[in-house]
C-alpha cells in the first residue's frame, strides 16, 4: 500500500525557504499570498497490512524531527 | 484558502534521499518497505478566488522544474 | 564575485535526514562513519565589492533560521 | 576525518529553489546578484584512512543522483 508522509516545520518555527518563495511570488507579481511554508514528503510503498504503528515508529525514528517538525500520515492507494 | 503543492521527481528519476531513507528502514528492521521517494511540498495561503491558472503557473515558473519533476496542486481547506 | 553559504543544523538539533544517511551507508557495508549531518548551500554570484555585512544580512534574512541553524560565509572565486 | 560533500544540480538544470531566493533577494532590495544556486551538503565523520574510492562510491550510491547532479568531496579536519 501507498503510504504519503508529510514532514512540515511546527508553527513557529521560521522557515526561510519559504519566506523565499513567498518574496519571490510578490516579486513575480502574484497578489494575494499570505503564507507559504516549505515541508518534505515521503512517499513509501509498503507490505498491506503495515500498522500504524510500524508507520508512526518510522516517523519517529527517522523521518522527522518531531521537536521541530510535524508529521501526518496518509493512506493515498 | 489553502493550497498544497506536491512535488516529486519523475518515476524515471534517481532519488538518493529515498534510497537512503530505504536502506536505513531496512536497517532499522522494518520489513516489506518496496519503494522511498522523497519529495517537497509548498504550503500556501492565498487569496479566495486565485485561479487554477495563477496556481498552475506559480508552480511553472517558481515551485517546480517541469523536465525532472511533477507537481500536483490539492486544496486544503 | 562568488560566495557560498553553508546552512546547517545546530550541533543539538537532530537530522532525521543525516540518521537516514548515516543507516544506510552501513547497510551498504561501509565501516567506521561515526556521524552524518544533511545541511544546504546556496551559491551566490554577486557583485564585486558586495560587503559582508550585506551577505550576513542575507543570510540572516532570508537564506538560514538562525533559532535552528549556524551559517557560514566562504568566498570561493 | 571530516568529510564534506557538496553536491549540486548540474549547471544546465533549472532550479527553482534558487530561482526563488534570487527573486526574493531582489525584492528585499539586495542589489547585483546575478545567480543563485541550492545545493546541498553531506558532512560526514569517517574512520582515519578512509580510501577517496570509498568516498567516492558513497557518493555515487547514496549521496547523489550523478544524472543530473555533481558531487564534491572536500576533507575539512
């Protein structure tokens, strides 16, 4: 099965990489950006019948930094 | 509204990142991983009513490199 | 002329990246890597004459997250 | 010994991360950038006698996808 994990920084975590973007979004004269923040995703395919908690152990121990990243697990096949 | 932006190199693309997210999974004892790919998201916060077109071209000219990458564009919220 | 400069994560901050690495190579057979740290560069072309202060202001601007993050400034053509 | 690898897309390969900053140096008002490059870096600490052919394989299986990126190596202690 099709396994998405989306890594993002926590809210108050400045992100340059974005702040980049959304300058640079501005500048090409796009209006109406109020945000833009940079994440990592990895997508895993995986044996039927991985548990979640083999999928949140993975997260845990080597996907994320979970003192200043978030992760969200999805299901996409 | 909120858009997120998904992009990830083409299938015929090497990935090193995920080969090594891979082999460390193995590492680690995970068994029955298939597949790693790694890629970046952009999550943006931008104006009601920006067209599919203005996305669409965000992605084009600032948040992808179409020869190597795609990019899917999903709503959020 | 040509600068690059070197973001990493501070020494306490930990890299689920560099860990995925760090696996990974063992699995692969290679002995005695003691530790492995993911960091970005970016590479700037920029005008003769440009001051540090000015590169510093970038880097503290918009290229690191200084919470998180140490850069480093290296001239190399 | 350290070990830092720099690696990069190739000259001739877009980069819209780059793209991004340097769009967004501009709008902050930074003048005479002319280019800017992400790359990323690997910094590794290796077992004292650590062949350049060891080296070099880690980088070629693991550390960059040389289609389409360069690599190098640099010693730094």
């Amino acid at each position: 099965m099709k396994i998405r994990v989306l890594v993002s920084l926590k809210p108050g975590v400045l992100d340059p990489q974005g702040r980049a973007v959304h300058h640079a979004l501005e500048g090409l004269g796009f209006k109406g950006v109020e945000d833009v923040r940079i994440g990592r995703t990895v997508e895993l395919d995986v044996a039927d019948g991985t548990s979640d908690e083999a999928l949140d152990e993975m997260c845990r121990k080597l996907l994320a930094n979970t003192v200043i990243e978030n992760y969200r697990i999805e299901k996409v096949g």
